[in-house]
C-alpha cells in the first residue's frame, strides 16, 4: 500500500521509524504525488477544467504493484487507471525502489510520462524517524544539523495548510536545529532557500541517522506537537500559496514531463556510528 517503508532498524533490532500509530499519525514514510501539500480550496485548474485532489495527492493510498524483489532491494509500480485519471488527467507511471547496501538506504521515486501529452506533478518523501531515537537519550537532546548555512528565513502555513506570504527567522544557528516542539505549534517549517543537500539527526553522543536529498527544491520538517517522531521531507513541490488560483502548470514547485520522458527524487538514509 502506497510502496511506503514500514520498517527501518539498526543491527540490534531498534526501530528507527515510527510505527504508524493511528492514534498520534497512521503515516509512516508515505510517498507524495501527484501533488505536495494542499490545493487552495481543495481543487486545481487545469485550463477551464477543475479537479480535486485531497493533501499529498493519491498516490499513499493507492497499492502498487511488485516489479522486482532481491535480498536487497525492491521496486513498486503504479499505473495511472480510471480512478486517478479522473482526478488527474495525465497517463504515468510511478517507480519507488528501495535498496539497502551496507548502513544506507537509497529510495528513488520516478514518475514516467506515458502519455502524449506534457505532464505537471509534485514528487516528496516523508520519512518519519522515531524522536528520541533508541540511544537513551531525552527528547530534547535531540538536533538536526544541517551541511550548509542555512540563513534565509523559513516559511509557514496557516490552519488550511496554505503557504502564507510572511517569511520568519530561521531558527537554525551555526547550521544546527535544535528540535523542541514548540517549532512545530505553527506546523511544519519549510526551506525554500535551501543550501544543503544533506543533514544529520541524532545527538552529541551516540548513532545519527543522516539524510541525503540531492535533488530536493524544497525541505519540510514536521512533527505534531508532543509526538514520537519527527519528519524529515525531501520534496520536489510545495504546498498552494494563500489566494494561489493560476493553471496547475504554474503551481510553486510543480515540474514537467514530456512525453515518453521520466523524472526522478532520490533520497539516502545512513545510519552513522558516530
């Protein structure tokens, strides 16, 4: 379901993901398309046509096929059908393929265009990681420590999950992020000017979990005030500004692809030792 990883654990059999409880989030690392975030008003335009698509798009709760599985690896497919064109109107395909060598895995989502026509879409991930990790180590001596500066200020969203138009301080100093909840009152902090290609999550002493994104435009970090958890988002897309009512084409974030053509997200997760 969704081609979402459901598990991640260290040689000792610690869990690394959250679990999905539907109580606090039933997700767990799900894959964002064809859209990221939320359509002003719940709906797109595509022309003088209308089309509704609910947060992050379809494609989580849709089940992919099985392509190919290997000791190591595993690739999902799925197939645009009547459903999903009569929401989005654009044959593709969508890959996810997982691989595990040594202490990394490499994720990639690739979206094939399989029609005629060009086709405009939103790739993200949405791995949430277990906060605080199974080192013993309190909640709040966790941090992200991102590998550039990260100066420019962060976005919000408002109570419909609309990106507003301020933009606030970064809270990151010296590259690091210390995770409190109370950065997460307003809901996630986006990057939109974002330098790095890759950060670490953990703490002083102990294993960190670093992630890379090397071709991300956007960065989301997320978690609900109080929960086990906290996300760490690669996209390729971002949610609707506030009043946003332009062609689905000029959505912020959005991408084309020309017929017969792919596009692809990757993501890394290294478990380092130190």
């Amino acid at each position: 379901m969704g081609a979402q990883l459901s598990v991640l654990r260290d040689r000792d059999e610690r869990d690394l993901l959250w679990n999905g409880d539907p109580a606090v989030w039933a997700g767990r690392a799900p894959i964002l398309f064809p859209i990221v975030g939320m359509l002003a008003g719940g709906t797109y335009r595509l022309g003088e046509k209308r089309f509704a698509l609910s947060r992050h798009g379809f494609a989580r709760g849709k089940k992919f096929e099985v392509v190919a599985t290997t000791s190591s690896s595993a690739t999902f497919r799925l197939r645009s059908d009547d459903s999903t064109l009569a929401v989005y109107p654009f044959p593709f395909e969508l890959e996810v393929s997982y691989a595990l060598a040594s202490a990394t895995l490499s994720v990639t989502a690739l979206v094939r265009n399989t029609g005629n026509e060009i086709l405009p879409a939103s790739l993200g991930f949405h791995p949430a990681f277990r906060w605080p990790l199974p080192n013993g180590a309190s909640r709040a001596a966790h941090f992200i420590e991102l590998e550039a500066d990260e100066p420019a200020p962060v976005r919000r969203i408002n109570a419909d999950g609309l990106l507003m138009p301020e933009r606030f301080p970064t809270p990151v100093v010296q590259r690091r992020l210390a995770l409190a909840d109370e950065l997460f009152r307003d809901d996630v902090l986006i990057f939109d000017r974002l330098h790095s290609r890759s950060l670490r999550y953990g703490t002083e002493h102990g294993a960190k979990i670093e992630v890379r994104f090397p071709d991300a435009t956007f960065l989301g970090l997320w978690t609900k005030p109080g929960a086990p958890f906290i996300c760490i988002e690669p996209w390729q897309g971002v949610t609707d500004p506030v009043g946003f009512t332009g062609d689905f084409t000029h959505k912020p974030g959005v991408f084309t692809v020309a017929p017969g053509a792919s596009h692809s997200l990757n993501m890394g997760i290294t478990l380092r030792e130190r």
